[in-house]
C-alpha cells in the first residue's frame, strides 16, 4: 500500500493546483461578443460563424487576440482546438500569449506532425525549435493544444499528451489569441482561458447581461466616447471623435453631443452642442451634474465649470481647481451633491507612484464651507491599486463608486470594479467587486455612468458597432446597483406671479443642521433636479436675492426603492402683506419644543431677517382642531413665544417681530383626515413692514 501513496500525492496536487484556477473565458464562438478581429476581402477572411472561428490565411500569416487580465506571475492555461481544413499541411496554426505588437510567445503544430515553442528570447534554447510528435491529426480533425504554467515550470499539451515542460517564459504584453502562418483554411473553437488570480465578485450573483447598442440615432460611422446619462436618464451627452460635423472638422480633437428621449428608451438622433460648449479643439467633458445645469470640464491643468444661462451656456468657469498631472489623460465626475470632483491622475502622491509610467490613483477635491476647493487628496488603498485606474463615477447615492482598472484581477486588461463608501470619509470604502463577464469582457472596459434609478448602465463598446466605438447600455442586476434614492424634480416659480426664477438650491439634514448638497435651476425653464439619498431627514428649498423661500421636507430614513418626486420650490417677494409658510419648523407634539430639525428653517430666517434690517415680521401659530380648542390657542401661543425667543436669541431685535396664536381657527384644509390636520398645523410669518 505505501508504495502508492507518493503517486497518489503527486495526482492530488495536481488537482489541487489545478482547482485553484480560475476560468476567466470559455468562448465556444456562438456569437462574437468578446470582439474577435472580423474581416473579408478577397485575399483573407476572418469571421465567426456556425460556432467556430473562421481563418482563411493569405501569404504572410495572420493573428488575432484579445487582451485579458492574466497575472503571469500566478499560474494560468489556455487551450484552444483547430482544425486545419485545407492548405499547406507543413504551416503552422496554434496559440500566442505575452503579445506586444512586436514580440511575442506561441505554441504550433503543423498537420504533418510537428509542433514548436516560440520566445522571442533568442537565448532560451527552445525558441524556434520544431519537434517530431506522432499524435497530431490530420486535415479536418481536431487537434487540441493546450499551454499551463504551474509553480514554476510551462507545461505543453497536444492532445492531451505532454510534448515539453520548461521554465517560465516571459510576456512582452497582455494580449493572447490565434496565429496561422501562410496558405490555408483552418477553424478555432472552445478556447479557454484560466488563472490563479482570484477574481472578487458578488457573492451568489447573476451577472449576466443583455447588450445593447443605442442605434444609429445615437452612435455613427465615427468614435463616440464618454456617455453620461442625465439623472433620470433622459438625456445622453457623449464625445465625438474625427467627425466632419465637429466644429474642429475631421483632424481636430471630439466635439460634445446629446441625444434626447422621452421614455429613456427610443432616443433621438444626438445633434451637436455647437459653441461655446464646443470649440474647434478637443472639448472633453467630464460630468454632468444631477439637476443638468452644470457641465465639469478638463482643463489643461486641472477642471473648469459650464453653467445654462439664459441664451444657453455661460464661458468657462475656473473655480481654482488645479494640479500637476504627469499621466497623458484625466478623467472626472462631480459628485451628485456638487460638493465632490472625484478623478484620476498621476501626481507624485500617488501611493505607487513610479517615475517610469503612467500609473494613476483616484483623487478628489472637496469644496470647502467658503466655497473654495481642497488640494486633491488620495482615495487611498482600498480603491488605489498599482495599476492604472480609469473613469472613477460616482451614483446619485452618493456612497457607490464605479471605476475602471487594469491592477486588480479581471477578465480583460482594463475591466469596471464597484465600490462602497464606508462612512462620510472619502478614503475608507469597501473591497471593490468586479462586476463580471458579460459587463466586462476580454478588452478594455471603462467610462461607465448610470442615471439615478440604477437601472440601466451604459458605456462604450468596439463590438458590432456602427463605427470605431458605440454607446451601449444595459440592464443592471439589483446586486450591482446602487442605493436607492429619491429624484426630486420640479421647477423653481415666484409664488405670486408664478414666473420662472433662476435660484441656487441648498438641501440640509435636518438632523444635524448641516448643508449637504447644491444644485441650481434652468434660467429658461426653471427645472432642477436633486437626488436624496435614503438614511436622512431632508430639508430642502430655493435660494435668490429679494425672496423668502418655501421649504420643503422630505424623511428618507426608511427608503426601500428608487422613487422620482415633482415637487416645484416656491419663492416669495420681500413685499408688505406676504405670508410664508415655514414648513420645516417642528415641535414635540403637545408642547411648545422646538425639534432640532427646526433649527436650520429658523437660521435662513434669522439670516434674511439680518439681511434685510427695516423688515418687520409677525409669527403666526396654528393648530388643528381636534380637542380643546382653548388647549390649542394657548399652545399654538406658546408655540409663536418659542420662535420670538430662538429668533432673539440669534441676535434679532424684538421690536421687529410680533405674534400671535390661532389654534384651530384658520385651517388651511379639512379636518377631515391625517394629512390634511398636518396641514393645519403650521408656523407661519408675515412681512408687516419693509
């Protein structure tokens, strides 16, 4: 019995080895959605159809590869079978790997029984050695050869009979594919590609997708790069490249164009945004904000702001945001608050940085209280890795990031990862998750953005395209979405006329009083937009010179589902007579507390009241009129006394302001249910000298 146990060790470790691979590609060629090279002319034909790989080789030989991530420094195997059809039985068809344009490893076999290792290390003393092997089949049967690297030896298989074991070879690139060399007719099929690399995905998810491509109302003959979806996904902005409709004309730089639809689904045919969004050199737009008033902009050194105006957009903005980048690209995204520019780059703080490439980290800048931007600061570790990371977007939750990179394992040589931010710091964020094969492919995978439902995503694509690259979209698995928000859209108007008013608009939480987001309103059309994630208590409303605003109030502490709310902000004149009601001032229920939830409606009035010394006020209580009526007058008294006193308190004088309690006298809406009672009790003020 002993004597089989060392055999038996060596059969154990061998599957334990190969059990810890990890497949990354089983393409068995039913269709190309990996984006093997297609071509056919009259000299050479490649093209998947009928399940295989179709080569047709003239003189000379041809190849054909993809880039997926392999850590070659773990141990990996591909395999892949041919059958020779036709042609010059003493060429050679089989694999490449480690292929950088100029040199390259391979594995072939000929149909008259020989095979050969290729390295284009000269020294190493297999390098372009043919070996006789007597199990190789002839024309129209399947040979299948197979290269696996363990520990620290390449073993090669054909047939599944070992030809050569040697030391490890080196790769000079990432891509892997097929090669022929010269005069025949042969087929790939069932090729696998395997790796140690351990791949994070979500646990217990289907990550398959459907592809789709947005039509040629969309996508043209030409390169369109960079989609970002408006926040409720009805409007998509995107580069351009080399079109003669760009302002630059077909030699200069990409233009910025948009494509409409109603439904997020049927899309109009994208016009370009023509100046002074674009200009005659390369106009490469960052991000969009949430309302879709403001564009992000690269700039040579850094971003650069565009706002809607009345006539359409206003000159570039420079808000101070600049720094040295030593990569050739820079890539961002403006938070949904309008509080955070997340992007990559590479300067000397990079926690890898490498004076000899280009490798990148994710930053961000953080716009200070005095309205000023931070030096940018390092993501950190958890998201950094020492590759280069790509187009950093982060979700309308405010807490979910998408990104690209080529320095974590993957399926291809840039592929899309998903984050979470752990709490409020912008540096600790969860283990970052690839979001699979079928999202990602064998390629380069990046510039990914999704609207705030999280429903779809869309990106770019170089497979069955119209032109060099199509915008895509796809339909999310709920693993791989973000948070849930609310979208709160609505339009900005003058209470009393009901005008459109161009206002910036703030929102709080109300449960510590702080600002947390900015956004503004269409100038033409009044519209804005803002975002809320779940987990708070928001406040929110319109801010402009010469008006008191109408705040709003909306509790997300318990948010289950993306929602979209209308909700229009009301401004009202300064003007004697006005009445405003203060909507987000709270009491203890029964009693003359205040909430703390009311302290920043109180504060903004406090502030206007400041603002504006020669006005005077009068406090207005209200309640329903369930119970005691005389209970309710003197409560809704008390009540009125609380808000004299915290408005004194912050240092306004009191002989400007008077007040009075009206219990349940002066209801605003039937007794008659929940709602409207909560309607009923109210604060209110009314400007009684100006």
């Amino acid at each position: 019995m002993k004597k089989f146990l060392p055999g038996f060790f060596l059969i154990l470790i061998a599957h334990l080895s190969q059990a810890q691979l990890q497949q990354l590609l089983h393409e068995d060629f039913s269709t190309n959605n990996y984006g093997w090279y297609e071509t056919q002319t009259d000299k050479v034909t490649l093209q998947v159809r009928d399940g295989k790989y179709y080569f047709s080789v003239p003189d000379g030989g041809w190849m054909s590869y993809l880039t997926p991530y392999i850590d070659a420094s773990k141990d990996f195997s591909l395999e892949a079978t041919f059958t020779q059809l036709d042609g010059k039985i003493d060429n050679s068809i089989g694999l490449l790997w480690g292929y950088n344009d100029k040199d390259l490893n391979s594995f072939t076999f000929t149909t008259n029984g020989y095979c050969r290792i290729y390295c284009a290390d000269k020294t190493l003393a297999i390098s372009d050695e043919w070996r006789k092997v007597d199990n190789i089949n002839p024309l129209w049967k399947d040979n299948r050869i197979k290269i696996e690297q363990r520990g620290t030896a390449t073993y090669f298989y054909l047939n599944g009979k070992e030809i050569l074991k040697t030391k490890i070879l080196p790769w000079y690139g990432k891509q892997v594919g097929f090669v022929g060399y010269t005069q025949m007719r042969f087929l790939v099929d069932d090729f696998i590609i395997s790796n140690a690399a351990k791949i994070n995905l979500p646990q217990n998810a289907n990550l398959s997708v459907q592809k789709e491509n947005l039509s040629f109302y969309v996508n043209s003959p030409y390169d369109e790069v960079g989609p970002k979806i408006s926040s409720d996904g009805k409007t998509l902005y995107f580069g351009r490249k080399k079109s003669p409709d760009n302002l630059g004309g077909v030699d200069d730089g990409e233009d910025v164009w948009m494509s409409n639809s109603t439904d997020g689904k049927n899309w109009q045919r994208s016009v370009n945004l023509g100046t002074p969004v674009n200009s005659t050199s390369v106009n490469n737009l960052a991000s969009v904000s949430t309302d879709n008033n403001t564009f992000l902009f690269h700039a040579a050194d850094g971003f650069s702001f565009m706002h809607r105006t009345l006539d359409g957009w206003s000159a570039l903005e420079d808000q101070g945001i600049h720094f040295k980048n030593e990569a050739d690209f820079l890539e961002g995204c403006l938070s949904p608050d309008g509080k955070v520019i997340l992007f990559t780059a590479k300067l000397k703080k990079n926690i890898n940085y490498r004076e000899s490439n280009k490798e990148r980290d994710i930053y961000l800048c953080i716009k200070q209280s005095n309205g000023k931007w931070s030096e940018p600061i390092n993501a950190g570790s958890s998201l950094n890795s020492s590759g280069d990371e790509y187009s950093p977007f982060l979700s309308a939750d405010g807490r979910t990031l998408y990104f690209a990179t080529d320095g974590r394992p993957g399926y291809g040589g840039v592929d899309v990862f998903m984050s979470k931010r752990l709490n409020d710091s912008w540096t600790q964020w969860s283990e970052p998750v690839n979001l699979g094969l079928g999202i990602n492919s064998v390629g380069f995978d990046a510039y990914y953005t999704l609207p705030a439902s999280g429903e779809y995503g869309y990106m770019v694509s170089n497979i069955k395209t119209f032109g060099l690259t199509d915008i895509i979209r796809f339909k999310l698995p709920k693993v791989l979405r973000p948070d849930p928000v609310v979208l709160v859209s609505g339009k900005v108007l003058n209470a009393k006329t009901k005008a459109v008013v161009s206002a910036a608009i703030t929102f709080d939480d109300l449960t510590t009083g702080k600002e947390i987001g900015e956004a503004r309103s269409d100038p033409q059309s009044g519209d804005y937009k803002i975002a809320l994630p779940s987990g708070k208590n928001y406040g929110f409303h319109a801010y402009v010179s010469g008006y008191f605003s109408v705040n709003e109030n909306l509790e997300l502490t318990d948010l289950k589902e993306y929602t979209e709310l209308k909700k229009d902000l009301f401004l009202v004149p300064i003007e004697i007579g006005e009445s405003i009601l203060l909507k987000n001032v709270f009491f203890v229920q029964g009693k003359p507390q205040l909430k703390p939830e009311s302290y920043p409606e109180l504060d903004r009035l406090t502030e206007i009241l400041k603002a504006n010394p020669s006005i005077e006020i009068e406090v207005s209580g209200h309640t329903d009129n369930h119970g005691d009526a005389a209970a309710n007058l003197a409560l809704s008294s008390q009540r009125v006394e609380t808000v004299k006193s915290y408005l004194t308190g912050r240092g306004i004088d009191i002989k400007r302001i008077t007040g009075k309690g009206y219990g349940g006298t002066m209801p605003v809406a039937p007794n008659d249910t929940d709602a409207n009672r909560q309607l009923n009790r109210r604060v209110e003020f009314k400007i009684v000298k100006k």
